[in-house]
C-alpha cells in the first residue's frame, strides 16, 4: 500500500528531465509509517515510523496521531482513518510501549468537545476523519484534510519549535484546541498552562512513570515538557477545560481507555476565559469565526529545561508567522544533511529507498538541549555547557550494529554527543554505569546486554575522542561487571550468554588501547565465555540452568523462537560471535561446515523477508550475519545475499520495512549495504566490502575527524543482473580484499569496483 497522491507526484517530477533533484526530493516519510501487526506477521507491527516533520537530530517533531494507547510508539499508522491531533514531539519506529506525542494541537469547528473518542466512533469526540487521497508528507512537511471539519492541516519544524498551518471553511465556531494531558501510550499527571497575552500562552506537562507512556511507565519515564505558543489570530474567546480525576484514579494506558476515564475527560468542566490553571488532566481552546479558507497559523517552542527556554527556542527560530519560510528551511536542513552521501546510478525507486532511509537515521539520538546550550541532568537538575550538544533516545540493542558505525563516517560530532551524554547521565544519576536503552535520562533497563560499550569503543578505535575517555572506561567496565556472564561464564539464555561475550571483547580492546594490561586480558578471556553454552551433543548453542544442566531440548530443535533467546532463535542468535569468528567456526566442526550451515540459513528465507525462522532481518539479532560470508572465505555470497535484502526488505511503500525501525538501525543497515560497506564487529575498524546498489556512492567526511575530505565508492558494469565484485582497485592500485579499514576511509580516496553477472570465487578471499 502507497500514499498515491506522493507517489504520483514524486513519479511526475521524477520523469522531468529538466528538472534537477535533490536528496530531499527523494524522502518518503510513509515509508515505514505503520505499526499493523496483521500485515508484519508478527506481534512487532511493522516499521512504526511517523510521517511528520522534524528536522535532523531536532527536539521537536509536528506529527499527526491516530491511536493513543497500545503497541503504537510513533501515535501514527497509515491504515487509521482518523486524526485525533498534530503532537509536537514523537518517537521515530520503537517497539514496546511508546512515550512523547505531547502538546496535542487539533483545529475543529462546531461544538467544543474534550475528549478525543474512540477511533471507531469519531463523533463523540474532537477526533476526525481524514482524506488519505491528499495526504502528502516530505522532508520538514505534512498535510492532511480533516474532513469532518473541511479543515486543511499542514505541520513543519524547525530545529527546536514548530508551526501548524489550518485553512479553515467559512464557519462561526471554528476553533484550535490544545490536549495538554494527551500522550502516547498515556497520559502527563499534572499540567499547567497561563494566557500570557492576546497571542500567547505557555505552560508544561509532567510525564512520569505514574502516567504510563514508555514501557507503560515500566521504562521509568520521568520529564517535563514546557511549552510556549503564539496564535497568528488573537485569543478573544478561549478557555481551559479540567478533568475532575479522582486522587486514587490510575493514568496508565490501558486505565486511561477505560469507559470510566474517557467519560471523566468527555465530561470536563470548562471554564471560559480562564487565563491560568494548573491541574490533572487539562486543555486549552481558542475559538474564533473564519471565512472560507482563512488560514490561522500556531507556532510554538518546545523545551524540556523551561517556560524561557521554549520561550527563547521559538524567538531565535521562528520570528514570525510565515509558514513557508520555515517549511523551505527545513527542507534546506535536510538537504544539507543528506548531501553528506551523494549518490548516483541505479533507479529512481531505490534512491527514494535510500535517502529515506538516511532520513529516517537522522531522527535519532535528537537533541536535549536548549539553544542557550541548558539541559536536563542526571541528577534532575538543569545544567549548561558549550562543550557538546546532550543528547537522548539512545536504542543501545539496536543502534550498536548499523546506525552508529554509520554515523562515525558521516556524522561524528553525533556520536561524540552521545557518548558525552551517556557518560554524563552515569555520572549525574549516580549510577555510574551505562544505559543500554535511554530515553529522556531514564534507566529504563530494556533489552540486554552493554552496547553503550561497543559504541564507545568504537568510536575510539576510529578517532572519536572527544570525550573523558578516563570516565569512560570506568563506566564500561562497571556496565560489563555490573551486566556480564559472571563467575559461572554464562548467562541463563543463549542471547545474553553471547552478547555479553562481545561487549567484554570490546572492553579489553578499549583496555588495550588504553595500556591497561591486566584488564585486556580479563576482558579477553570473558570473551571466550560464549564456548560454555556450546552443546556438542546438538551442535548448536543451548541455554543451562544455574547448576550447570542444560534446559531441555525443544521439538522444534533451534529453530524455536524465544528458546533462551531474545527475539529470536537459538538458530538467529547463534550466528553472533562476531569478535572471534575463527573460534565459532572451530565449534561449528570447521569453516567448511561452518559455510553450509550459514547458507542454509539464507536458503530457507520467505521471498518477501517477512518475520521467519531463518534469516530474520525484521530484527536486529542477524543484522551483520550476511557479511559473515566475506569472514568465511565466500564473499560473493555476501554480495548476493545483500542486494538480495536490499530488494527483497525495503521497498517505497508503507510496507516498506519488514520490521521496526528501531531508532533507525533498520534503515542504517540499507543505507551502508546499499552503499557496499557494513560492519560485522563494532569495536574493530574493519567494514566488509559489499556489492553497491548505486554506481557512485561519495561520503563527505568531517574535517574534525577525517584526514580526507571525501571517500567515493564508483562501480562499473552495474546493475541489477551484474551484482559480482569482479575486481578491485583502490586509490588506482589493484585491491585484493573484500574489506577496507575506517582510516583508509577516513583518510579520502576511491574505491573502485568492476561489477559482472557471474561470481569471481578468486576475488577478496
């Protein structure tokens, strides 16, 4: 299923030969853009991304959102048919119980209702039915037609604040309403909010654990979000409504679907002309008459430090009420930022494919901080500094495998802050250790294993250093005693067993690179541990009790799903040793069985690479798995089987990522395979060479990180057929590997590719 009217657009201007493109022109922001379980074949929905503007790596994202509560993180799935308001801050393709959608704005005309209702009976509530033939979205843009109240909405972003354009019908009782309480997967527990003048209010929402929102508040959820707004038309007839929640009432999710509580907020008192309140669950509305397509703009800054912070955001951003300068100005940001690969070659199809999936790594980890440089601690407290920009969403499990290799190429200063940042908060909060999965400052515990760790080291290794690499370490190396295998040598699954083998592989790398002997060669005999849950009587990985015994074996042998795996099967996960691949080869009876194995993993793979028992790209777990093939001395079957999934898993349609985004490590797995290059061991500098899906991929390098100023990838002979690297030549002189190190990427230079029909079996071995 596609967006038909951007479809039909994007093939118009695509077909003009007069017409130049740019990287944004090929971004599709609905790709992705569904969480529909039914149609992902899995409990996971699909790529859970969300159409609405943002700008790269900004604090605020103007989104529409049709669903509330449930296993809905971006608030948006295409197959909704209604719009119950334009958040200005949203989650981009997580999994678990999403957070944010906050400062819930929807225009409306008629009677003033409090409630969104339920999406099968919009009536009863704000909440309307939208025109999906005109629905469009682009970089820094999206549009829709609410056509219960023939009212046009179109949402931009500026970096930290956003504007909301509605063209309203000739109407009395139109209206803007603001749902203060309103939040993904819950509820903020307290509100506030003050008319500040005839144009202006601001206020804040609290959003705690009590609330609900990530994990169901499992994830320990605890911000504020302040807020300061301006209306292009005067507030003359506004009010606050107040929802009488009793003291006792719950607000998690599945609390607020309740009859009980929608009828609280449906029955809210309001109180007109009221110009500052603070309560539980409370909104705002401005109603005014228009004439036929009279256009009311709302702009506002958001900021998680203060009232003057969101106040000096939207000041320094958005001086005015014109719409379409600050629409242009994000497209210019993304231009900017996607023109940090440029390629060429290949179909139009593919490039939408590849600058939204670059797109889509651009979302995350977004910034905290305010303009003046001021952000939230730790500790709770606010802090300032000049010295890095703090930043947050930080999916450790995910981003560890693709995303943040790619950012060390392409956005390093990103990673930098990153690491500031979580350094920082293990700091702060006292915990001086580091989160896998943080969110907001949140120790939220998710998933397993250290992957902060194998981000630092390999940010380290490549010349990322912009960071107290003392504190670091520290934590580290707290993180993997804290969070390991233990005394025993293993871990009571065969996922954790395996991941935490690497990420102390990663820390004797970082002890060795630091001069710290002993700890090297702890951490690199922890490695090893993975051996101990290595069955020989079923050849395969196996998880043991605390005694040592093995858990029973199960009919489905490994191919059963969560049998001590995470998201996975003992079948998926066993396949990750990436720091000592001889070492897995050697349990695995030899590289030869090794490579069989490996093949049959791929052979059995669905054609359309949905959720399966094989090679399971919809999930993170096998991600590096196919550049295994260049480690076992047949790299033409890492060239076949990545451009295989390249065609096979993304495509320019809403179904077109076969799993969770994942804070953009689906989409970063693409864009580098796409680009010939990836990963199998985070923590090493090496990258498999792969077969490119373009003729000319150049990556501009930072001057602050990067010797070079660029590094280009050109292929000859290209094309769907000739998908075999025949022959190499780098910087001019013949190459024989089918790997290249960062510092000869970082250093600039050309590598070139001669591409046919036909395997070279002599190539890169």
């Amino acid at each position: 299923m596609r967006n038909l009217l951007l479809s039909l657009l994007l093939l118009q201007s695509l077909n003009n030969p007069g017409q130049t493109k740019s990287p944004a022109d090929y971004v599709n922001p609905f790709i992705g853009a569904s969480t529909n379980v039914e149609k992902a074949g899995a409990l996971h929905g699909l790529g859970k991304t969300f159409p609405g503007a943002a700008t790269p790596f900004g604090m605020v994202q103007v989104s529409p959102n049709t669903i509330t509560g449930g296993d809905n993180g971006p608030g948006y799935s295409f197959e909704h048919t209604t719009i119950e308001g334009f958040a200005f801050t949203q989650m981009s393709g997580i999994g678990w119980y999403g957070d944010l959608g906050n400062f819930l704005v929807m225009p409306t005309t008629g009677e003033l209702k409090t409630s969104s209702g339920r999406a099968d009976h919009p009536g009863e509530g704000y909440r309307s039915r939208y025109s999906k033939s005109d629905e469009v979205a682009s970089a820094g843009y999206y549009a829709a037609t609410l056509t219960d109240y023939k009212i046009r909405a179109e949402a931009t972003a500026a970096p930290h604040s956003g504007m909301l354009r509605f063209t309203f019908p000739q109407n009395d009782h139109s209206r803007i309403q603001i749902d203060l309480a309103r939040r993904v997967g819950g509820t903020s527990t307290e509100q506030y909010i003050k008319v500040v003048d005839e144009n202006t209010i601001q206020g804040w929402m609290k959003c705690t654990p009590e609330g609900g929102g990530w994990g169901n508040g499992d994830g320990k959820p605890n911000y504020t979000v302040y807020f300061y707004a301006r209306f292009s038309k005067p507030l003359k007839s506004y009010g606050v409504w107040s929802a009488a929640i009793p003291e006792n009432q719950k607000r998690k999710r599945e609390n607020i679907e309740s009859d009980l509580y929608r009828e609280l907020v449906a029955k809210a008192p309001v109180d007109k002309g009221c110009k500052e309140k603070k309560g539980k669950h409370l909104g705002f509305y401005s109603e005014f008459s228009t004439h036929k397509d009279e256009q009311v703009v709302l702009k506002s800054g958001i900021s998680f430090v203060s009232i003057a912070g969101a106040k000096n955001n939207l000041e320094s951003e958005i001086s005015d009420f014109n719409f379409d300068r600050v629409k242009e100005n994000s497209r210019r940001l993304w231009n900017d930022a996607l023109n940090k690969i440029k390629i060429s070659g290949s179909t139009d199809e593919n490039k939408t494919i590849f600058y939204t999936a670059l797109y889509h790594t651009m979302i995350d980890p977004r910034c905290f901080t305010d303009l003046d440089g001021s952000y939230p601690g730790g500790d709770g407290k606010i802090h300032k500094t000049d010295k890095f920009v703090k930043r947050t969403i930080f999916s450790g499990w995910d981003v560890f495998r693709s995303q943040f290799p790619l950012q060390t190429i392409i956005n390093p200063n990103v990673v930098s802050d990153m690491i500031n940042s979580l350094i920082e908060l293990a700091d702060e909060s006292g915990q001086h250790y580091l989160e896998r999965w943080e969110f907001l400052n949140a120790y939220s515990g998710c998933m397993i294993g250290n992957p902060a760790v194998a981000v630092m080291v390999d940010a380290y290794n490549k010349g990322i250093r912009t960071f107290d690499i003392n504190k670091g370490y520290l934590y580290a190396k707290n993180s993997c005693d804290k969070f390991g295998n233990g005394d025993r040598g293993y871990s009571n699954s065969i996922s954790a067993t395996l991941e935490y083998s690497y990420f102390d592989w990663c820390l004797s790398v970082l002890a060795d690179s630091l001069n710290l002997k002993a700890d090297a060669v702890k951490y690199a005999r922890q490695s090893k541990n993975y051996t101990n849950i290595f069955d020989q009587s079923v050849r395969w990985f196996r998880p043991r009790n605390n005694d040592g015994t093995w858990e029973p074996w199960p009919k489905e042998g490994r191919l059963a799903q969560d049998y001590g795996c995470v998201e996975s099967n003992p079948y998926q996960q066993g396949w990750f040793v990436p720091h000592d691949i001889p070492g897995l080869c050697d349990l695995l009876g030899g590289k030869t069985k090794a490579l069989a194995d490996l093949t049959d993993l791929f052979t059995n793979v669905p054609p359309n690479m949905m959720w399966n028992n094989y090679y399971n790209h919809a999930n993170e777990p096998v991600h590096h798995v196919p550049f295994l093939f260049n480690r076992l001395g047949a790299p033409w079957l890492t060239q076949y089987w990545s451009r295989q999934i390249c065609e096979r898993a993304y495509h320019n349609s809403v179904e077109g990522l076969v799993g969770n985004e994942d804070v953009g490590q689906m989409s970063a797995w693409y864009v580098l395979s796409a680009s010939g290059l990836h990963p199998v061991c985070p923590g090493s500098n090496r990258y498999e060479i792969t077969s490119p899906v373009f003729t000319n991929i150049e990556f501009s390098l930072d001057p602050n990180y990067a010797k070079g100023k660029k590094f280009t990838i050109i292929t000859t002979n290209n094309s769907a057929a000739n998908i075999y690297i025949q022959s190499a030549k780098l910087n001019g002189k013949p190459y024989a590997n089918c790997w290249i190190d960062h510092l000869t990427i970082a250093g600039g230079g050309t590598l070139e590719l001669q591409m046919g029909e036909n395997p070279n079996k002599d190539w890169g071995r």
